[in-house]
C-alpha cells in the first residue's frame, strides 16, 4: 500500500476479502465496562496474561493485581485451544504511579509515557488535579472519544513544532460541526463502544436547567488547557487559542475516523467455543477439575442451571460472554477518501494488536481506497445530506450510478450511452452492487437486446443476489435471443447445457417414492462436527458412490483433460479452481444424477426440511488439487443454498487437504473445523452461509466434486425479504421527502 496525490492510498489488484495491510493502533482506550472483565494493554489493546488469568478475571471481582500476581498464572485449562498459546503468561506491567493502568510489558508503559500517559496518569494526583477533573467528567458523560481526543492532544503538544496535528487531518476537521451538534443530528452513527452511553447522557440533557454538551466540553476543554500549561508543554498555548470550538470539531472527526473495537475477550471466546463444540456430559465431568472454569460458566446463570441449559442459552445469545470494546485511532484511517460503497473495511486483531486493511470486493490495478465516514446511515439521501452539511464531497460509483440513471427519467438511453452502462454495470458487479448492476443492464438491454455479454451478466447479477430462478430466465432468453440473431453466446450456450443435463427435480409419485427409502442417513450425534456446525451442515451416513465408480470418474476427468487442453481454471470468476464441469463427462454425469437423485437430494430435504421438487443443481464440476497445481482454496461463500462434496480418493492419498469452515470471530487466521469427506462419501453444507475454503494438500493428489444446489422455496422466501425492505426504505424515503414539503404535483412521490 502506498500514498498516491497525498490523500488517496492506491491498491495493486485485490480480491474480495484480501489483506491489503497491517498497522499499528497509533492510539487506543477501553471503555472502562470492560476493563475489570476483559483486562487489556493501555496502550496497545493486547490481551494481558495467560488464558486462565483472562477465565479468573472474567468475573470482574479481583483486582489485576490479584488476578496478575497471584502466582497461579500458568495452569492449563481443559481444552486449550491453538490461538492461547499467543496468550503471555505473566506479561504484565502495572503502572508504578498507582494509577491502574496494565500494560502488556514495561516497553508498552514507557511508550506510553512518552506519548501521552505521563500527563495523563492520575497516580499521584489530587482530586483538585485539573487531569484528574477531565477523567472524571468524561467518564460521567461516557465521552470515550473525549478521553481518546486527550491522547492525541497531549502527544501533539509535546512536539516543539507540530505541522497542523500530522496524521489527524485538521483541514477536514475544520469544516466539521462541533461534536454537540453532531451528536444531537447524527447520534446512531457514533462509534459503537461508546453511542448508547452518550446518547442516553443527551437525552437527560435535553430536558434543560442543568449542564449542555457545549458547557461540558468548554469544561474539559478547560481543564485539559489547564494540563497542558501546568506541565509546561511546547504547544500548550496553540491549544488554547485554537479554542473549544476547534476541539469540539476535532472530536468529531475523530468520532468518524476511528475504529470502534468489540470482540469477545480471549474468556469469552474460550467460553463459547467449549459451549458450542463439546458434548454436555463431557463439559460437566471436565469442570469438577477446573473451577475456574466453572466459575465463569455461573457469572450470569443460575447456580441450578445444567450445562445443556447454558448451551441453549449460548446458542440462543442469552448467556452473557465477556468482551473487550474499545475507540481506536490509526493515522491511516485519515487518509481514505469517503464513498458510500467504501473498498475496504478496517478491523482488529487483539493477538497480534494489528489493525487489518480488507479489501470489500474486487480492487483493481491502482483503484482508490475508500472509506464511508457515517455509520449506519439510514439512507443513501441520510449520507449526501450530511456530506454536504461537512463540506465533504462523494463521487463514489454508487452515486455515479443514481446521478447516470437519473439522467434516463423519461426516456430511454441512446446508443452512445451503451459504453457508460457497460463500464457502470461492471463496476458495480464488482463492487457488489448487484442491485445497482441489475438496473444497468436492464438499461442497457433496452437499446441492445441482442448483447449476449449483458444477458450473461444480467444473469449472473441476479444468481448473486439470490434470485436464481430469475438469473437461469435471463440465461435461458438470453441464449433465445443470441442464438436467433446468428451470434451465440459461448458462455450462455454452457450454462444452457449444465442446467439441461441436471433436470432431476422429482414431480411425481412414483419418483418420489423411489428416491431414496432412508432420505438423510445422518446422525445427529455425528461427532465428526461439533454440535454447533450440525444444524447447518451433515454427513451421508452412507456412500453415495460405489469406488469403482469413483475411479471411473476421475479416470474420465483425467482422459478428458488430456485430449481438451488440460483442465480448465477460469470457469469461477470470484475463486477460481482446477476443474471440468460435470456436464463435459458423460460418465460422471450419469453417476451423480443418480447420486442425487438416490442420496443427495432426499437428505437435504428431511435434513433442511425442503420438498425434492424445490431443488435444483445450478453447476456442478470436478476439481483437482496437485502438488504442482492448485494446492488450497481461499476462504470464501459459495453461490448457493446449499453445497456438497464428493471425496474421489482415499483420504490417504494426498497429505493435508480437506474443507475448513472457518469461526466467526476467531482469533487466529484460518481457524476452524476440518472437515476430510472418504472416497464415495459426501458432506453437506450451508455453503451460502458457512465460511469455508479447501485446507493446503501438503502431498499427493485429491479429487472432489463440488456441487452447488439452490432450493425454489428458499428463494422465494429471501425474495420475499427483499422486497420487504425495499417497500420499508421506500416508505422511509417519502416520510423524509413530506417532511421537507413538496409543493410538486406531478412528484412521484407525491
């Protein structure tokens, strides 16, 4: 990642989801809720001390001192997993003034000091101390980002010649409204860790006769200028003539420019994971060993409650799960320009104290990186209105699109237009506006109903978005179409083919009855999957394949690649792997027709409860990870409702390998369950929904089949969804259009 123009950082070509960079927090606070329970560093946000010191503390009744120095630091607890490992027993510095701060080692406290806390530690001071006043009436007010705004004033004013705050981005700041207005006219949109807290203070407020968030902040703006000038600070006296204003709208550009930090703590985490992984009569024999353990289970649960009822709570969200939230700024974060559709996304890794740079979809050679400077916007119109109250402008491709289509109102776009529709609807694929996408190749089809690459697109738009029987419509007059005017298109004319060849959608009796007398054949008690994977995901009690037939297949796929160019590694856009489409081998399609038809098919259906004639196979190919090939697949979603995997070959045959479904929240990058499907076998799953991605092969050869299955039912149901939210948004949108008093008779809204 590089500087490019000054403020905009550019990117070499990113896929979705990609690490882009690493970096540092530059300043970082936790909310004082959390500190007890999820002890962290001050300064870097680390987890402190071993995992049995994070389970002892969780409870939130010791001090760190008690829970830190007690001299029982180093006992392992049950079930241990990888990532604790990360976990530094006995790496703890409290601050030697007696302030309470810990830190995660003595060169942690002395950058610190030499940052900010120095000033700001309340160790030795009185309750007359203006810093120990500032402390107080922040807290009091829950104004977190008034604490982290503290760090970066005091490690400003100790530079003898400070450029205009470096890193903070004061010429943006300037044109900002102060931070009581902000909160008064866009309080949901403040940083997460600490908004119910302000906006409950605001509310008592509001009422009059007392204190106003301006008089609050002249106060600590008082009380910090104070500090300042007492320590004899270089740039002491430029803060005090850059005025409370000025701080106020700094405040608020810190607000939109930080990270709002919330994760369970390595307790939390720790917690869920026996929970949800480990079978009930083995956690209660476990915990007679590890009362700690048992402790943190009964924090907010009844004493009588029994470890099955603590799994329902965990499962259902009800059972409390210590966590760590925190404000967190990084100079970085400065420096993206806004759009309403950002590139990337920023988030935290607690382990290593590294905020992430994340790609949310597709960058391009040198495409600008971009972030959304207003959270939780109710509305696109909610986000230009308060851009444009701060000065700030957008031209991110979202708005590009509405202001092209805008242009259309009353007619129909002309053939010169066709190149812009073109390069917008790419875009906006690629972005993942599929919505946006969909609405521009139907404009385009409008002037060209012959574009065989539109209809291919349309199609794929609207596959992405979950409509699949309206995407295989697109498809399906697209070829009609394509294949009138005399220019086929390659890629509609196979897709066309795929769905011929898998038309097993059972509609009658006799069908039904025959398919498949025992339809799931999984057992619910797999232990296979832990407990919390089964009711997404299943074995097939039995093979679906015989081995003959599975060395038939891959001797066919092999036979095939060698007389057709090799196997094929272009056929899936987002990831792309090694593979043939089932529909190119006759054998194989054979087979696993009457694979679904006699396994596959009934199992979803008593599994997902869905009817067989619901279902429908949208691809389905051969893959083929080698030593001197594709090795792994990235962790990724698939498009479908549900996805299966065929093993080929004996597990003992390749090194490695297997899927991985990956847990949300982990710790550690590419934790999760491993999952190895035997020659014959097959697992389903979720793909839709699961994270997943195929483990390394570190020797030998393995060949799966991968199916993608969408069910008619479920779509209609998301459909459904859909449409309710655009109804809701449309519902909103003419309450806001009314309130500003359309005199317009011809209004559409109106």
């Amino acid at each position: 990642m590089e500087s490019s123009a000054g403020e905009v950082l550019t990117a070499s070509r990113y896929e979705y989801g990609d690490k882009i960079a690493r970096a540092e927090p530059t300043f970082c606070l936790q909310t004082p809720q959390t500190k007890a329970s999820s002890p962290c560093c001050y300064r870097c946000l680390k987890p402190l001390g071993s995992l049995y010191d994070q389970v002892v503390a969780c409870k939130g009744e010791k001090t760190l001192r008690e829970v830190f120095l007690d001299g029982r630091r180093d006992k392992e607890m049950p079930w241990s997993p990888r990532w604790a490992r990360k976990l530094q027993p006995g790496g703890v510095y409290l601050c030697p003034r007696g302030c309470g701060a810990a830190f995660c080692s003595e060169e942690c406290f002395r950058r610190a000091d030499e940052d900010h806390h120095d000033v700001l530690c309340v160790g030795n001071v009185t309750e007359e101390d203006p810093i120990y006043k500032y402390k107080v009436l922040t807290l009091e007010h829950g104004l977190l980002v008034y604490e982290l705004l503290a760090q970066v004033v005091v490690h400003q004013a100790k530079q003898k010649e400070p450029s205009g705050w470096p890193g903070l981005g004061l010429d943006k700041a300037e044109g900002l409204m102060p931070f009581w207005d902000y909160v008064a006219d866009y309080g949901p949109s403040l940083a997460g860790c600490y908004r119910e807290e302000v906006l409950q203070v605001a509310e008592s407020l509001s009422g009059g006769g007392g204190k106003t968030w301006r008089g609050i902040t002249e106060d600590c703006f008082g009380f910090l200028a104070t500090t300042l000038e007492e320590k004899g600070l270089p740039g002491a006296a430029r803060f005090r003539a850059e005025g409370v204003d000025h701080f106020a709208k700094t405040a608020t550009w810190l607000d939109m420019t930080c990270i709002s930090v919330d994760h369970l703590s390595p307790a939390g985490r720790y917690i869920d994971g026996v929970l949800k992984r480990e079978d009930a009569g083995d956690i209660a024999r476990r915990l007679e060993d590890a009362p700690e353990l048992k402790e943190a289970l009964y924090v907010f649960a009844e004493e009588d409650n029994d470890v099955e009822d603590l799994q329902d709570y965990n499962d259902e969200g009800e059972l409390y799960l210590p966590s760590v939230s925190a404000l967190m700024f990084w100079e970085g974060a400065t420096k993206f320009t806004h759009s309403c559709k950002p590139s990337i996304a920023l988030s935290f890794s607690p382990l290593e104290s590294k905020i992430d740079v994340q790609a949310n979809h597709l960058l391009g050679d040198g495409a600008g990186m971009t972030r959304c400077y207003l959270r939780d916007s109710e509305s696109h119109s909610e986000t230009l209105d308060f851009l444009k109250r701060i000065r700030m402008e957008c031209s991110c491709s979202t708005c590009r699109t509405r202001e092209f289509l805008e242009g259309f109102e009353g007619g129909q776009p002309r053939q010169g237009d066709l190149s812009a529709l073109d390069a917008l609807g790419k875009l906006a694929f690629d972005e993942e506006r599929y919505s946006d996408a969909c609405e521009l190749y139907e404009k385009r089809l409008e002037v060209s109903k012959q574009d065989g690459e539109t209809w291919h697109n349309y199609g794929r738009a609207l596959v992405n978005m979950g409509r699949w029987s309206k995407g295989y419509e697109a498809w399906k007059l697209g070829a009609e179409v394509t294949r009138e005017s005399g220019s086929p298109h390659d890629e509609l004319e196979t897709l066309m083919a795929a769905h011929r060849y898998f038309t097993y959608r059972t509609t009658d009796a006799e069908d039904r009855d025959s398919a498949g007398a025992e339809p799931s054949e999984e057992d619910e008690a797999d232990d296979r999957l832990p407990r919390h994977l089964r009711q997404d995901a299943f074995f097939l009690g039995s093979p679906v394949m015989t081995l003959d037939e599975c060395k038939e297949i891959i001797d066919e796929a092999e036979s095939h690649a060698r007389e057709k160019n090799g196997w094929s590694t272009k056929r899936h856009y987002s990831v792309p792997t090694t593979d043939l489409p089932a529909h190119a081998l006759p054998g194989c399609l054979g087979i696993l027709n009457r694979s679904l038809r006699d396994h596959i098919f009934p199992a979803i259906a008593s599994k997902f409860g869905e009817e067989l004639e619901d279902l429908q196979v949208h691809d389905a190919f051969v893959i083929k990870y080698s030593m001197d090939g594709q090795k792994f697949l990235p962790i990724h979603t698939d498009q479908s409702h549900y996805s299966a995997t065929i093993g080929l070959n004996p597990t003992s045959e390749y090194g490695g390998g297997g899927i991985i479904i990956v847990e949300d929240g982990g710790f550690e990058e590419g934790e999760g369950h491993v999952v190895k499907v035997e020659e014959g076998g097959a697992f389903v799953f979720r793909g839709g929904e699961l994270s997943h991605g195929g483990r390394n092969i570190t020797s030998g050869i393995r060949y799966i089949i991968a199916l993608f299955i969408f069910s008619h039912r479920e779509e209609e149901e998301d459909v459904e969804d859909i449409e309710e939210e655009e109804d809701v948004e449309e519902e909103e949108e003419q309450e806001e259009h009314h309130r500003d008093g359309c005199e317009d008779e011809t209004c559409n809204h109106c």
